[in-house]
C-alpha cells in the first residue's frame, strides 16, 4: 500500500488510565469512520502521573496493549501506540513502543535509546534515568504499509539514529513525545524538518500537550513530508487531524535529490560502527 490516511492524534493524558483509554476510542471510532489506515499515538498515552510513588509501568500483556489489540481489530486499523512504560522483570522499566496490525498483532517493539538527563545547577534536573532503562536495538520494520522505523520523544536529538533507520529501508519514522513547552518552542519544529529533510522521509509526530506534574508540555503534533514542508498540525488541545501520505513521495525525492547516495561513507564510516 503506497498511498493511505495516517490519523495524528494529539493528547493530554493524565492518571485515569480508564478516562484515556475512553478518549483514545473516541479518536478510533473517528478514524475507522473516514477511512484511516494508520493512526499514531503520543508518548506515555495510558497513563501519567506526578507521583513518583505510583508505579505506572505494566507487561505487555497487560491493560493497556491489550486494550490496543481489541482496538485494531474491531476498527481495523494499524496502530502505534505512542509509548508506556513497561516493567521488567528487574531494574528500572523501557519506555516502550508497540506497533500492532489491524490482526491485534505486535509487529515489533522499540525500547526508547537515548534517555533525557540534564542537570544544570540552579536552573533544571530532569533525570529520566532515575525512572526509567534504556534500550539497546536500533528498530524499524518492514510491512504491508511501508518500511517504518521507531523513535521516541528525546531521541529526535540523536541524527546518526534517523540516518541508521533510513539506511534500514524506513520510509516513515514515528516521534512519539512528551517535550517540554520551552524547548518545544525553540527546536521541536525545527528538528522534526530536519530530520525529514536529511533522510527524505515521512516523519510522524504525536505530541502531549497540557500543564504536566514538572512541566507544560508543548503539543503541536507535526506530520512532516519527505521534502520537509508540514503536511499536518495540531497546535494546542485534545485533538486528531487526518492526512494523506504517497510513499512514492519518498522514493521520488530520493531520486530527485541523491543525497543519501552521495554519501561518503568511505571517510566517516566510523560514525556506524
């Protein structure tokens, strides 16, 4: 399939993992009805909470991806599922990604990479490795809908991750995230093209948006096409807006403007091993 509705929904998810779960439906029914193939969630979707003392991680198996699973079938529809936070068995739990199929089957799984700690004295610690483990697999796959590749939120710092997708096959790359309004408001847009730019693909970016427990969370999600230009956006609010993509697109700027085959991956090879 070369040409579908992707569906880009925007949320501002809090504690009541039951209220989201209804919210999230809400945008299902509306999907399924105008024809969507594809509909992408935000970053920790399910659940989201101030209180570091309330464990809001669960298995895959457990209410949230199984809620999911009933939610691709009966809608028919493919769905990323933005991220949760998924236990371990021990340590600090992934923050995860799942991809299902309109079967309810897990496609593939990406564990968030690079985790956001920053610590500036008298100005800001956010430390997400006190809260959660990295993952260590670079993940993209190949289905009936395209070649897609997997990121979350603070990994969209990271460029050598969206060139290492890319040369994977990825057509398309989700940016689930959860950013902070300040530095959404200098960089969000900005590296979101870039990133499209570089790598003539379709970026995919669901947002939270609201006043968090630490922080307001900045929203404008973004679709962004091959050639850079913002295909969709929703600025402020609970929202979903739907929008065309031609995979074709993809391949056409590739050939049009070669710059990942101009690569000179003789001299800076290093950079991937």
């Amino acid at each position: 399939m070369k040409r579908y509705k992707i569906a880009l929904i925007q949320m501002d998810s809090g504690e009541d993992r039951a209220l989201n779960f209804e919210k999230i439906e809400q945008f299902f029914i509306k999907a399924h009805d105008e024809g969507v193939t594809l509909i992408a969630l935000p970053e920790v979707m399910n659940r989201m909470t101030g209180d570091r003392s309330i464990d809001t991680s669960e298995p895959l198996d457990g209410p949230t991806i199984t809620f999911m699973k009933k939610c691709a079938v009966k809608y028919n529809l493919w769905i990323h599922c933005g991220s949760i936070r998924e236990v371990r068995p021990e340590g600090l739990p992934y923050n995860t990604t799942v991809l299902l199929s309109p079967k309810g089957d897990i496609e593939t799984i990406y564990r968030k990479l690079h985790l956001y700690d920053v610590d500036i004295p008298g100005k800001v610690t956010a430390l997400e490795s006190s809260r959660n483990s990295p993952g260590d697999e670079v993940v993209s796959v190949q289905t009936e809908i395209g070649y897609l590749g997997m990121t979350i939120c603070y990994d969209l710092r990271f460029p050598e991750l969206f060139r290492l997708l890319t040369l994977k096959g990825a057509e398309i790359i989700f940016v689930p995230a959860n950013f902070a309004f300040a530095t959404g408001e200098a960089h969000w847009e900005a590296l979101l093209r870039a990133r499209a730019i570089e790598n003539s693909c379709y970026i995919i970016a669901s947002a939270q948006v609201g006043q968090k427990s630490h922080f307001k969370a900045y929203g404008h999600s973004l679709v962004i096409d091959p050639w850079g230009s913002v295909i969709a956006e929703i600025e402020e609010g609970e929202a979903m807006k739907i929008v065309d993509i031609d995979l074709d697109k993809v391949k056409e700027i590739r050939e049009n403007l070669p710059s990942l085959k101009n690569r000179r991956d003789d001299v800076y090879d290093i950079i991937i091993k």
